[in-house]
C-alpha cells in the first residue's frame, strides 16, 4: 500500500475532478494500489468525461 493511500481504490463508479486536478490517473494517487489494477491515466484535457478501462470507473471533468 502506497504511504500515502487514505481510501480504497475503485470503491467508487463516478469521480468528479477539476482541471487543477488533471493529469487524472485510475486509482487516483490517494488510493490503495494493492488491490486494484495498474495505474493508467485518462485523458480528460480534450474531454468532459473519461472511462477507465480496467474497472469501468467514469471520471467527470466539473469545471
């Protein structure tokens, strides 16, 4: 587990994320990779909307 890991990873199905959080990455950075899949990033900058394709996890860019 990542030291800085404060919640599960993939606990969640809809992420909402600001552009001050771009790049955006699934797990994100605060979650616990040791039960989840790879970290892969999500290109949000051209778009509103993002799925990972490991977990199928929709990150909603808000701003």
């Amino acid at each position: 587990m990542s030291a800085n890991a404060t919640k599960p990873a993939n606990a969640e199905r809809v992420y909402a994320v600001k552009r001050a959080d771009l790049p955006v990455s699934c797990p994100q950075p605060d979650m616990a990779l040791w039960n989840s899949h790879p970290r892969v990033y999500l290109p949000l900058e051209d778009q509103k909307e993002a799925r990972c394709m490991y977990c199928g996890a929709v990150y909603q860019l808000i701003d």
